[in-house]
C-alpha cells in the first residue's frame, strides 16, 4: 500500500489561555490551552482554532465534544475555518474543537464518570469535572462575547438537527433561527450547563443539537455551517449572504422525554421531526419469548425532536423526546399539572 507525502501544518502554540490580543491580525492560529493534567502527570491541552480578522469586531466562541462522543460539531468548525477570509473578517472566530478530551478519548459522553455539561462554573478546587469546568471558563470562554456549543444525541439515541435556546432573550432567538434548524426548543438555560454559565455572564448562547452520537452526518455538517455563516454575517463578523431558502424551524415552547415502566425489546415507532397525534401509539415493549407487554401513546400532540434507537430496555428507558409545538412566549413546563407520561396499555400475553 503506498500513501500520498502530505505537506508539514502549522505547529499548534502552547498557551496558558486565550488572548486574542497577542494574535496576528489576518490569520488562523493553533492553539493548546492547558485545563489539566492527567495521572501520569501528561498536561491535557484543548485544541482551539482561532482565526483573528484583519479589522477588529467581537469575539465569536465555539465549543465541541463537551460531550466526548458527541463529534458532529468537530468537522462544522473545519468546514467554516476552510471557507473563512480572515482579511475580510471582522473580529475573532474562537473554536474549542474538543472540550471533554478524555471522554473524547474514551468515546463517552462523560468526565471522570459525570457529565460535564452539569458542572459550570466549576470551582478553582475540588474533584476533576469541577476544576476543568472552571478552567475553561476562566482560561477560554470568558473571552467570547457569543456562544454556540455543539452537541449531539448520546448513545443509543438519535436527534433531529435542533436548537435549545432562550427566546426570551432576543439575540439568542436571532441566533437560533438564523441557524435554520428542523425544531428550536425555547429552553432557559438551567442546571449549570455550559450554555447557562456563559449567559450569567452576559454571552448569548445556544446549543446546537447536530444529530447522532460518534459520527460524522455530512448533510446535519453542511447545514450547520450555514446556519453559522448566516449568524456571523447578520452581526457583521462576514459578508452578507442570502439564506437558504430553507423550510423554517418548528418552535416548541415545551419538552419532554418519555420513559418505559417496564423492561423488554422496545421498538419505538415513529422517526425524528414526525408529528404525531394525542394518543398515537408511538412504542411498544415485547418480552424475550415476543410477546407484546405494552404499548405506549403520545400522551399530547407534538412533534420529536429525538428517540431512542436502542432495541434492549430496562424500566425506566427513554422512550421520545416530545415536543409541544408552539410559541407561547409566557408557557412554561408541562401543559397541566405533574409532568405527563406517555399513555401506557398493558397486553396480555
């Protein structure tokens, strides 16, 4: 077998944290931010590239992989630093290309068995999550003035090409529907995600949900760049550029995972950005012998935004993620009451 002699790359600079102040001015530099070290005493170093525009403007963030399998937004940042003219560029693009290096490593969505997308700010001391949490704030995210972070469905579960944002806050909404997407969740950043971090400190942000876990979706890639083009040309940062023409996002105001009561041999019926109708079977659990044992409904129409495609269930397994389709800017959690479930009927065998 032989192979092609590639041409040497630029060599990434080690830096204690991102100052785009020392950066050359029209072009792309590699950096390596130390958050860590691992126990062999190796440092863990994040990959950022940073492309720094001729004319000054604000600082654009970009994050992957906080969840190490969910890698769709890896290649999204390649694709957008290939078509960037940092001498028409206005301001500074900031990609962390992998945040979670060791659940990248490991191929898994967890840090030191935790998620990490739960542990923003961090803490200057204290176990590994939190430390690395409050080293990428401090050393990298506290620099931008805009956020989209990147993610993915997790393992054994699939997602449509979806946005969680806050659309009481008006550049968050203009962030997220510039980007196109199938469905936009109206979803106040909470439980000390990254997303919810950066908007305490006054950075709008959005995450960006781009499909399935540990791969790369050519089509979810492409459109996710534009959507990124879209938003960098409406606050200035690049030329202006006439959109798509794609179809516009569904908005749900509210959103819900369902779960199985039982275990068993789920099949899960209907496909991500379906519609499906209050009572519409959308699953069914069958025992090892295949006898039907329970059959689930829509307990509300809506349209799912994910699901899960993992045949083996224990009690307790995520069914759907629904969504209540809807712009209601002052609804808020479940249509009434508890927190629905899915309608469950019993087979007998």
């Amino acid at each position: 077998m032989t192979h092609a002699i590639l041409p040497e790359f630029p060599k990434a600079r080690l830096v204690e944290a991102l100052d785009v102040e020392s950066l050359p001015t029209d072009a792309v530099s590699r950096l390596l931010v130390e958050v860590a070290h691992g126990p062999l005493g190796g440092a863990l170093r994040l990959p950022m590239l940073v492309a720094r525009g001729a004319r000054p403007g604000p600082v654009f963030g970009l994050t992957a992989a906080l969840h190490g399998n969910e890698i769709n937004g890896i290649p999204v940042m390649h694709q957008l630093f290939r078509r960037l003219d940092t001498s028409k560029l206005k301001g500074t693009i900031a990609a962390v290309a992998v945040v979670n290096l060791p659940g990248f490593v490991n191929r898994t969505r967890y840090l030191e068995g935790v998620d990490p997308n739960h542990h923003f700010p961090g803490a200057e001391t204290g176990n590994l999550p939190k430390v690395y949490a409050h080293r990428l704030v401090e050393r990298v995210v506290r620099r931008f003035e805009y956020l989209v972070d990147m993610h993915t469905a997790s393992v054994g579960r699939v997602n449509s090409l979806y946005i969680r944002a806050d659309l009481d806050s008006p550049m968050a909404e203009r962030m997220a529907r510039l980007q196109r997407p199938q469905i936009i969740l109206d979803d106040p950043p909470s439980d000390r995600t990254l997303r919810g971090c950066a908007d305490e400190m006054g950075i709008p942000a959005i995450t960006v949900e781009i499909g399935n876990p540990q791969r790369f979706q050519p089509s979810f890639v492409k459109r996710a760049v534009g959507g990124l083009r879209a938003v960098l040309s409406d606050i200035g940062m690049i030329a202006r550029r006439v959109p798509a023409g794609l179809p516009e996002p569904i908005v749900c105001r509210r959103s819900q995972w369902l779960y199985t009561d039982h275990g068993g041999l789920l099949e899960v019926f209907p496909r991500v950005v379906d519609r499906v109708e209050e009572g519409q079977p959308i699953a069914r659990l069958s025992n090892v012998f295949g006898d039907v044992i329970r059959e689930y409904r829509a307990p509300w129409p809506g349209v799912i935004i994910g699901k899960s495609v993992d045949p083996v269930a224990d009690t307790g397994a995520r069914l759907v993620h629904l969504g209540e389709i809807g712009e209601d800017p002052g609804a808020r959690g479940p249509t009434s009451g508890p927190l629905a479930v899915a309608r469950v009927q019993e087979q007998s065998p």
